[in-house]
C-alpha cells in the first residue's frame, strides 16, 4: 500500500495483454489499513508441480533448482504498463512539498510479470523542466542492454513531453525496483516497485508484496546537492515507509507546510500464517536495519538470488539492496512496531527513531503499539554476514579470465569528486555510450570511466573487479553493478595485495548480488560473467556520491553489441536523442553534476 499524495496527480491506467494478471498498484492515499492481498493473479496452469502455499519451490516445469542463468521458461505472455513521470504537490509524511512521481503517487506502480513473460512498458515524461529515463534495477537484460534505461550511457534523456517504450525479457523472478536515473529524481519520488512470480526457497501463505524503506527530505533533494556537493551530505527531516509516515508537526505551528496529516503504514495479519514481505532500501544516503517486534524473520532471497533460508530477529540493507523475507503471525494478538531501523552511525537523520509502521492481529484495532524492540543496533554499514547469503543454486568462481585493480579516492574543484584510478565519471545525456558505440567510434571520453572486456571462450570465465578505498574517510560504499549478478569473492578492512589477497578470494558458490558494500578504508572483490554485450554501469548507490562521480562503466564485447539491435530499437534510439538534442537550451535541465 502506499499513501495518498497531498494532491493526488493524475494517474495513467496499466494495461496488459493477458488477463491472467492485472496492473495491480498498492492502494492509494486515503486507506489508512493495509490489508494483505492474496497476490495470485491466475497464474498459467502448470503441468509438472503447481505452486501454492505448500510448494512454493516449484514452478510447474521448472523449480527453485532450475539453472536460471542458462535456461528460462517462455510463456508467450507478454505484459504492457504505461508509466508517467510527472512533478505536483505531495505531502507523504504530512508535510506539503513538491514531489517528482510515477503515475502521481510514491512509490509509483508496481509492474507484475510471471517468470519468463515480456514486458513492454511505455514511460512518458510529464515533467516541467527535466529530462528523465527509467532503470530497472538488478535485471540483466539479457540482449536488451539498450533498455537498461541510463541516460548518458544506453540511452539519450527523454525529453518534456516525449515516450520510450521499453522491452525485455524477465528472465529473472524474485523482488526489484525501477527508479529514475537522471540524476537525483528518484531521491524525489520516482520509483515503484517490480514483482516477478517465480518459486521460493521456503513456503508461506500470504505475499504482502513491496515495503519500500527511504528516507525523505522536506525541500527538493536537488536543492540539498549545493549541500552535499561541498562534502557536507545533509540529514533529511525524516523517513517514509511504503511512501508513508506521520511527521510530528507539535513543534512547527508556525510552518505551513506542516499539516500534521501523515498517517502510519498499517498490515493487518491473521494469527497462525506465514507472511512473504518484499524490501527495498531506496534512500538516498542511509543503511537501515529492519525488524518486527516480537518477530523472527526467515530470508529466502538477496536482491535477485533465492537463498538457503536462515533465521535473524533484524536485517541490514544498504542502499539498493533488497531481502525477500518471511514472518510468522505467531505472537499474542495485539499490535507491534515493525521498524525500518535506521542506522545514525551511517549518516544522520532528523527523526530515525520514528521510521516506523503498524503490524495488527485485530484490524478493529486503532491503538499505537506498545511494544519494545530487543534488537542490538549495529554499529557498522556494512552488509549482512556473507556466510549467510548462501546462493540456493550452486555456482562455483572457475575461471577467472581478467583482474581490474581499480581505487577509489575523493578530490575537491568547485565541488566534491569521488574518482575512480583518479577519474570521476561524467556523462553527457546527449552522448551516451551506445550512441558512440553505434557511430563507431573507437576512444571514449576519459571522463565515462569505460573499461573494456571481452568474452574468450564458450566455457564459464569471470572478470574481477577490486575497488580499494584509497580516501581515509572510512564510509561505506555500496557498489551496484548493472546487467549482472556478481560472485562476493571478499569483502575486507584491509589494503588489498595482488600477489597475496587473491588467496582468500570464496570461489566455492560465494554469494550472490548486485550491490554489496564497500568497506571504509577497505576493499571490495566481486566476480561476473562477460556474457552479456552492452554497456553496463557501475557505482556507488548512495546518490549523493553517485552525482559526484563515483562510478565506472564496463563496456562488454563491444563488436556484438548491436547484433542485440533490432531495425525497431534503433529508430527509436535515434528519434530519442534528436528530440533531447532539439530541446537542449530551451527545456533541459542544466547539468550540475555527474549526470546519472
């Protein structure tokens, strides 16, 4: 569920081709009480093993042990979303500001596939003054690159007032997102949710579908990046929890901003079943860690990849990061706080404590909770222990074809710079790295931090990327690869030795992710498979350090990249960037930072 913004905005209505499953979206504004949905939509009829409360690990013909890197189920089913990114008044928390949104709500829609459909989504931008494009967060996109949805690297800015119409494949199942990556827009507003039907590692009942954790400014985030930039990242006023909170307005009569509306998120559960709870720490600068009081919960999924269950009374995400997780309804009935958990030893917020929501047994009820937390805050921003992210679907590190030692450092003119081997990226919207790719040019800019890689056989191999946080700072990094999954082959305090570090490198099914922290003054080893041509960012997913440039991109086998092309995807490649081209100067927003 999420709640009404201050104004509701106009909302474009999903569509999809196959009525087995239906442009669901959480209820808006008004509803005070999230009561869980049975989240079914008609599934296609399996003939090997149907998947239901107590098989949760199969998939008709495919299940949870299914190779889902080398094979995907085709459904002939594709499935069709229009979205609109659009500006207006808001007022999540209770306190009015304006707000940068999905169909006019935060989060917006969430985009429903089952396990190998299609997607077509249409994204229109409605904004006053900013381009915009959509990135769907830990997809591969599998001969799709050029939907991966970066402007300044697969793609040029979608101009006011124009559409892109993105396609791919969902070869992946599990819990996601899809954000704004024009810079700092989705810190605003602008993302929602994707869930991708496929089987678990561990049975449950009900699936209460996405809790999105953020935290939340009451001014326009792109007017706290004067802040930021100068190396002083502001602490935002609060925190909302599926695009909800109540901001305590007793001390701000004065403010008229300050309505005092805002209303905890409420799920209401049944004593005795087994709840499915999808996160996402979509913050702007902040690691939380997240808990139900009184309640154990069982994880079953890192980002994209199921796991070997395992039981915890809290959870650690770092930015980007999602955890499918499991409760059991089974406490007194009564009402409990489930917390976000927000870390103050990761970055300051204005009311940590009060990033909170409502679980109930009794939906009559209307009383806050009186229960106490017993969890022990964390002191760290670092990931959850690595020897509990064990991958369900075993792949070893074989081969490892190529080493890229990178640094990591932070320099200062005009403003804050996070470099990479001294290079702080910067892009150009009107530029990206696709459209050089196709006009065949053969040097990249110095400042797109491109890194070639090539694949060398048809056996498995892996590339290795090691960034070293070379800045004495001592924060956290969490590094995001796009396009992959990648292997955790260490994750360490330490200064890594090329002759000696590679010694301790997990190669024996490490786990398995798209973001993963980088230690403060420490060290960060991750491997991926060159199997997937295109060009593929790489950064930091706090996105204050993004817009400063802490990233990099890998541009993989760049001679069969557009053998993924088709007639279609480049007229409308070009079209794009012609429009954003015709309107620089007159509708673009100025660049005053990285770009992504």
């Amino acid at each position: 569920m999420k709640l009404a913004l201050g104004c509701v905005l106009s909302a474009l209505a999903a569509s999809v081709y196959s009525s087995s499953l239906h442009a669901l979206r959480h209820s808006p504004l008004h509803a005070l009480r999230q009561t869980p949905p049975q989240l079914d939509y008609n599934l296609l009829p399996r003939a090997a093993c149907d998947n239901t409360n107590k098989s949760r690990s199969c998939w008709g013909n495919y299940s949870i042990d299914t190779n889902y890197y080398d094979e995907t189920p085709d459904t002939g089913v594709t499935r069709e979303y229009w979205l609109s990114v659009e500006e207006g008044p808001c007022a999540p928390d209770g306190y009015a500001r304006q707000c940068q949104t999905i169909n006019g709500t935060v989060p917006g829609p969430t985009i429903f596939a089952d396990w190998g459909d299609s997607l077509i989504i249409h994204v229109t931008n409605n904004l006053k003054s900013n381009g915009t494009g959509i990135h769907w967060h830990g997809l591969r996109q599998s001969g799709s690159n050029i939907y991966d949805g970066v402007p300044g690297i697969t793609q040029c800015a979608i101009a006011i007032g124009q559409s892109m119409t993105y396609r791919f494949k969902v070869s992946q199942y599990g819990s996601t997102w899809y954000h704004s990556h024009f810079s700092l827009q989705y810190a605003n507003g602008a993302f929602g949710g994707m869930i991708f039907n496929g089987p678990a590692t561990s049975n449950y009942d009900e699936d209460l579908g996405h809790l999105f954790l953020s935290d939340w400014s009451h001014v326009d985030v792109f007017t706290r990046w004067f802040e930021a930039r100068n190396g002083q990242p502001p602490a935002l006023e609060g925190g909302l929890i599926n695009g909800t909170n109540k901001y305590d307005c007793s001390n701000s009569t004065t403010d008229p901003n300050c309505t005092g509306r805002g209303v905890k998120l409420t799920t209401v559960v049944e004593k005795g079943k087994k709840y499915r709870l999808r996160l996402v720490n979509a913050a702007v600068d902040g690691v939380f860690q997240f808990s139900i009081d009184k309640h154990k919960l069982k994880v079953i999924a890192a980002d994209l990849v199921p796991i070997k269950p395992y039981s915890t009374s809290s959870l650690k995400l770092t930015e980007g990061q999602r955890y499918d997780i499991i409760f059991h309804a089974n406490q007194a009935v009564d009402n409990y706080w489930v917390r976000a958990g927000w870390l103050n030893a990761c970055q300051p917020n204005g009311n940590p404590d009060s990033i909170t929501s409502v679980l109930r047994y009794n939906a009559s009820s209307t009383l806050d909770p009186t229960s106490t937390s017993d969890v022990t805050v964390s002191s760290d921003c670092l990931d959850e222990p690595l020897a509990s992210l064990v991958p369900h679907l075993k792949v070893d590190v074989t081969n490892i074809q190529k080493s890229f030692d990178t640094y990591l450092n932070i320099s200062k003119t005009n403003y804050v710079h996070w470099t990479i081997n001294t290079s702080s990226l910067l892009i150009d919207w009107n530029n990206p790295t696709l459209k050089q790719v196709f006009n065949g040019e053969s040097l990249f800019p110095t400042e797109y931090n491109v890194l070639a890689i090539n694949r060398t056989t048809t056996d498995p191999e892996w590339i290795v990327l090691v960034i070293q946080d070379q800045s004495n700072l001592g924060l956290e990094h969490p590094i995001h690869l796009h396009g992959h999954d990648f292997w955790i082959l260490d994750q360490s305090t330490g200064t890594f030795d090329a002759a000696t570090s590679p010694q301790n490198f997990k190669t024996k099914n490490p786990p398995r992710r798209d973001v993963a922290a980088l230690p403060g003054n420490g060290y960060l080893a991750i491997a991926f498979m060159p199997d997937n041509p295109g060009a593929w960012l790489c950064h930091c997913h706090i996105a204050w350090h993004a817009s400063e440039g802490l990233s990099l991109e890998f541009l993989e086998s760049e001679a069969d990249i557009q053998a993924d092309v088709s007639d279609s995807d480049r007229t409308q490649f070009d079209d794009i960037c012609q429009t954003w081209s015709d309107n620089l100067g007159t509708q673009a927003f100025p660049q005053e930072d990285s770009g992504i």
